[in-house]
C-alpha cells in the first residue's frame, strides 16, 4: 500500500494531463495518472508497447493494492497469496522483485523526462 501511495497517488494528473498535451498527445479526459505517464512516455518518443512495459510495474503494484486491500474476498486474497508464495518462493522475494521493477522502471521514466531517454 506505501509503494503504491508513493509511485502512483505521487503523480500529479494535472501536470501529467497538460506535459502530454504539450508532446502533441491527445488524452482523454477519463485517462488517470498512469494512462497519462504512458502517453507522455509516447509524446516523448517511445512506442506505445514500451511505454506501456515501462509503466507496467506500477500497474501491478496499483492492482494489487486494490485487490488486497478491500476489492477481494478473503479466499480470493489467500489464493494470490498462495499463488505468489509458489511463484516467487515468499512475499518478501515477491516485493523485492516489484520495488526492483519499480526502481528500473523510474529510471527509465527519469531520464526520459530529463531528455536522455
């Protein structure tokens, strides 16, 4: 829930919204914050299956927030639990592995935005 309130709601749709228009990017009015991040990722110059790549970390983390933090039943939160504990071994090696693509992702998006993408 922290990583998701420190990479996406520290996003300001505003400056995201007007930024991606300025690229020559038309959003729609109901895009949010990360759908508005990718479009100023194309307006920069990326493809739009990149851009959506480079944002998708922050997706996964946004998704499982509101999946494990009220959208879910139990059972269903036990079972991506379970699934997660197979997949990766434990939560701890799950988050390491989501804060890393974060971490490379916000590199990318840095210097892309600093013109050295």
């Amino acid at each position: 829930m922290n990583l998701d309130q420190l990479l996406v709601e520290g996003l300001v749709e505003k400056w995201l919204r007007k930024r991606a228009t300025e690229l020559g990017r038309i959003p729609e009015a109901q895009f949010r914050s990360l759908k508005l991040l990718e479009e100023c990722l194309c307006g920069l110059g990326f493809d739009e299956s990149h851009a959506r790549q480079i944002v998708s970390p922050w997706r996964q983390v946004h998704d499982l927030r509101s999946k494990l933090k009220g959208h879910v039943s139990r059972s269903e939160g036990r079972e991506y639990e379970s699934a997660t504990r197979t997949e990766f071994g434990n939560l701890r090696n799950h988050f390491r592995q989501l804060c890393q693509s974060c971490d490379e992702s916000l590199e990318v998006v840095i210097s892309a935005f600093a013109g050295k993408g």
